[in-house]
C-alpha cells in the first residue's frame, strides 16, 4: 500500500511538473498584459498596439466583447490552442454573460523555429467565429505577411478581420471601415480541410454501418437479438475553466479588465 501511494505521488509530481511552465506563461501574461496586448517577442509595432487599444475600447463599450493579442515564445512547443484555451480562462477575456471575448494567439519556439497562430473565440462568439471561418482569417489575412516576416501587419490585419465578424454579429459600427475584411471572409464559403476530415470521418462510419446491414441482414431474426453498434461521438472541452470572480475586474493599470469570459478551446490555428 505504502509503494501503491508513493507511486501515485510520483505521477502526480511528474504531471504538475510537465503542467508548470504553461502555468507560469499564463501568469506572466496576466501580470504583464496592457492595452489588450502582450508582446513578448517584440513583434508588434507602435501602430498595430494603438489599433488594437483603440478598437478594443470603443467595441468593449458598446458589446462587452474584448480580443486580446499576444505573442510568446514557447519553448516547450505547446499547442497552440490548448495553450490558449488556457491563457483565455485565465484572463477570462470578454463579457462574462455573453463569453465574448477573443484571444489572438502567436506563438514561436526560438529553439526549432516553428511558429503557430491560432485565433480562439468565447463560448459566445463560436457560431460567429466557427472554426472554418477563423481559419479563412488567417489563411486570407494573416500567413502570407507571416511568411514574408511582417508578422505586424499580418497580427493587424487579422485583428481587423475579427473586429469585422464582431461587428457584425452585434450590428454595430466602430470607427474605421471593416466591410472589405466582412467581405473577404464571407464570400468563401466552400469546403476547408476540417471540412473534408468531417465529411470522410461520417462516410466511413456510415458505410461500416450499412455494410454491416446488408451482409448480415439475418442477425436480427436469429435467436440472439438485435444487434447494437455503438459509435464515437465528439464532445467540446474546457481548459481551467470555473465559477471563481476572484480574477474578474482585475486591472493592469493599462487598458484591459478582463469580464469573467470563457472559451471551450473553439477557433483555429496554423503552423508555419
């Protein structure tokens, strides 16, 4: 019994530890973000920053939603979204009501050189912000700056097209003109990839089904009943996610309070 539990401690100690440096992240974040963001790799210029500050405070006051911006290196190569599914429940980013808040994720391991983007919406703006449309945004907006090492403009006008499909969910009007960015994500709107996957993934499941159907059509007449198939389902998730105000209404000094939103790890991310 004695080694069962030093055992079970052991594992414990190795998690948490594995755990500690996104926890650590996340609090570093929390203690340094201003004006809805937090460049840590230095990336973002001194137009971009007042852009998204300017934005932030004209939306936050007419629909309580708030996108925060930041950029990080990772060193431990964590994925992106559960990452900042992580960052995002910590700074409870957006109205706590509606869950409105977005997260713009940049993220490089200086290490290896890979870089990830990733776009992650509240529980309140994922019909809005689907994971199609958030990967359009970056795919349309983003990668290419990206690419080119213009990592500023591509953060800006990512924001710009998020800021775009926010407007519009609410119907309001900010300063500024974001009918080309509306324009430019809603007029694709053929398969993507994650379509595609979606789509073979339930083609295969029913074509096991009916197979199974046809060649064994006399199972459900012999003596041992009807058969039962059970299938996988999907189920969305939530990363540190709770009840506790205790981090609600926290200020910086800066621009940015987060409202006690929450995401459940929806939104899209690219590697390059």
């Amino acid at each position: 019994m004695k080694k069962a539990k030093i055992i079970k401690l052991n594992i414990i100690f190795i998690v948490l530890f594995c755990l500690f440096p996104s926890f650590a992240k996340a609090d570093s974040i929390y203690d340094g973000i201003r004006d809805y963001c937090y460049d840590e790799l230095s990336i973002i210029d001194d137009d971009t920053k007042d852009n998204i500050k300017k934005t932030n405070l004209e939306l936050e006051s007419k629909t309580g939603s708030q996108i925060v911006v930041a950029t990080l290196n990772n060193p431990d190569g964590l994925e992106g979204m559960d990452y900042g599914s992580e960052i995002f429940n910590k700074l409870k980013i957006g109205d706590k009501q509606k869950d409105n808040g977005i997260l713009i994720l940049f993220l490089e391991n200086k290490n290896t050189g890979q870089r990830e983007i990733s776009i992650i919406p509240g529980y309140g703006l994922e019909g809005k912000l689907n994971d199609a449309k958030v990967g359009r945004i970056i795919d349309y907006f983003m990668l290419d700056y990206f690419k080119q090492g213009d990592y500023s403009k591509g953060i800006n006008e990512g924001f710009n097209a998020v800021v775009g499909q926010v407007i519009d969910e609410y119907g309001i009007e900010l300063t500024g003109d974001y009918a080309y960015y509306q324009d430019k994500v809603n007029e694709d709107n053929g398969l993507t990839f994650t379509d595609i996957i979606i789509m073979l993934f339930i083609f295969i499941i029913f074509s096991r089904l009916l197979s199974r159907l046809v060649i064994r059509p006399s199972s459900y007449y012999r003596g041992r009943g009807r058969r039962n198939y059970n299938y996988p389902y999907w189920t969305g998730g939530s990363f540190g996610s709770d009840d506790d105000d205790s981090w609600s209404g926290w200020s910086s000094g800066g621009g940015f309070s987060g409202g006690g939103g929450s995401t459940g790890g929806g939104g899209a991310s690219r590697k390059f």
